[in-house]
C-alpha cells in the first residue's frame, strides 16, 4: 500500500524559534497538519505553520491519539509535520512512528534538529572535544527510570572514560547522578553545566562540579527539562588542534617544514619522528 500522504519529523532544536534549521522551517510552512507537544516545543516555532494549517498538541496523547492523524494524512495525501525537541535521533521515540507511518504506506522524512547538549555548549562557550583534553562525548542519562537501559550502559561505567559527558532525563535524581558519576572515576572537583530550558526565555544555565551537582539542582528545585555536562573540557585551556597548527597539512594546505618536524617530535617525543599527528 502507498500513499502521496508524507509525515516529516522535524527536530525543532532546543527551544529558541530561530535555531530551527531553514529546512524545519520550510516543512512546518507548508505541512498541511502540525503536531507538536506544548510540554517540549516552545510555541514561537508555530510562527511558521499557515494560516489555515490544523495544529494539534500532543502533549496530552499517546501514540494511539496521534495514529489517526497520520491514517488521515495516508487518505487524503496529506503533509504532516510531526515536531520534536532537540534532534528526533535522540530520545525522540520516532522509530515506533517511522514503523507506523510506512505501514500506511506514508513516505517518511527525518529533519535534524540542534540537540541541547551542543545549544549548553555554545552558551557556556566551550568547546566539547579539546585536544589532549577530551576527544569523545558520551551521551546518556540515567539507569532506573521509566524506560530500562540495556544492560553495561551505566553512568558509572561511561564515568570511567573520564570524558565529556552530557546527562539528559536525570534531574529528578541528581542525588543518584552525582553519587554514580563519583563511583565511576570523576574527581569531585571535576566541571559541570546543569542548564534548565537552554535558549528558552527563562532558561537557567548554571557552573558547578560533579561534587556540587546535586546541590545546585536542588538549590534551584529542578526537577525536568534539565540537562547536565559534565567532564574537564568544561575548564580546559592552553591546549592546541593540529587541524591549525603550521606543521598539519591535508588536501588545501601544505605543511611548513621546520613546523612539522616540530609537531612529529611533539607526538613521537623524538627529534624528526615519523609518528602522525
């Protein structure tokens, strides 16, 4: 069975109506039917469905109450615009749709959104993966709530890399949070971002360390829509990329001779080494 119907799941970014993608922006403008969730979505991103456009909040309804919708959209070849918070790829329960939406024979399509963990970044004005520092970034949240983890996906166990982290749906135990990141390995005095409602008008961005975590949280009686970063990239400075460096070349650029001697020793710790950066 095919249909000319076609759902959209836009990522609305994390809150802020101007971080939508221009593509978000266009698919909202011309869908026929906007789903959105009042409890996630700020509603400034409805500023750009038309007019005439039918608006439903989702914020109340479980899938059942949004399947007809899309079994209309199947119908009458309908375009629907199913926006999620942040990034749908994450936390965004869109591959249960994804399955429902083809059983109706509907075409799919997925628009990336700003994730709230890079909109936290940019408003602490860090950089994530310092060189030297931290290469990897750890996305997650806590074991134990409504949803079970699989198994050897602890916070514990991802504490151990001592990397950067980013905690989403763990506000209401911050208490756990902190206690777990301690037992995996990170000092108390390792950095940390709790930001409630990032880009929101009331959004609350505060610095603290993992040793203080649950106290900041509780101090300002949060409890949702809150993420955390955690790791020392958070502080780090004085360290350099070789993407820059004189001594690094690629396809545009070639590198300068005594630079990249320079930058081999750095790495193999050996004069005129033959180790790559």
């Amino acid at each position: 069975m095919t249909s000319d119907g076609t759902v959209w799941f836009v990522g609305a970014g994390p809150g802020a109506a101007d971080l939508l993608t221009l593509r978000a922006a266009r698919v909202i403008a011309e869908a026929d039917i906007v789903i959105w969730a009042a409890s996630l979505v700020h509603a400034d991103v409805l500023g750009h469905a038309r007019p005439d456009a039918e608006i439903v909040d989702s914020s109340q309804l479980p899938i059942e109450g949004v399947l007809p919708l899309y079994q209309r959209a199947a119908e009458q070849g309908l375009t629907v615009a199913r926006i999620h918070s942040g990034d749908p790829a994450l936390w965004g329960a869109v591959q249960e749709q994804l399955d429902l939406c083809r059983g109706l024979g509907l075409s799919v399509e997925i628009v990336p959104g700003v994730s709230s963990f890079t909109a936290v970044a940019a408003i602490v004005g860090r950089e994530l993966t310092v060189p030297e520092v931290a290469q990897s970034v750890i996305l997650t949240r806590l074991e134990g709530g409504k949803t079970p983890m699989p198994p050897g996906e602890r916070v514990r166990d991802f504490a151990r890399h001592g990397t950067t982290m980013a905690l989403f749906l763990s506000a209401a135990r911050s208490g756990q949070v902190q206690a777990e990141l301690l037992a995996g390995g990170y000092p108390e005095d390792t950095p940390a971002v709790v930001a409630y409602q990032a880009t929101w008008p009331d959004e609350l961005v505060v610095r603290c360390t993992v040793g203080t975590l649950e106290a900041t949280v509780k101090q300002h009686k949060l409890w949702k829509h809150t993420l955390f970063l955690v790791g020392p990239a958070l502080a780090a400075e004085g360290t350099r990329s070789h993407l820059y460096h004189p001594g690094h070349f690629h396809g545009f650029r070639r590198a300068e001779p005594a630079a990249r001697a320079e930058l081999r020793r750095q790495v193999t710790g050996r004069p005129g080494g033959t180790g790559t950066p």
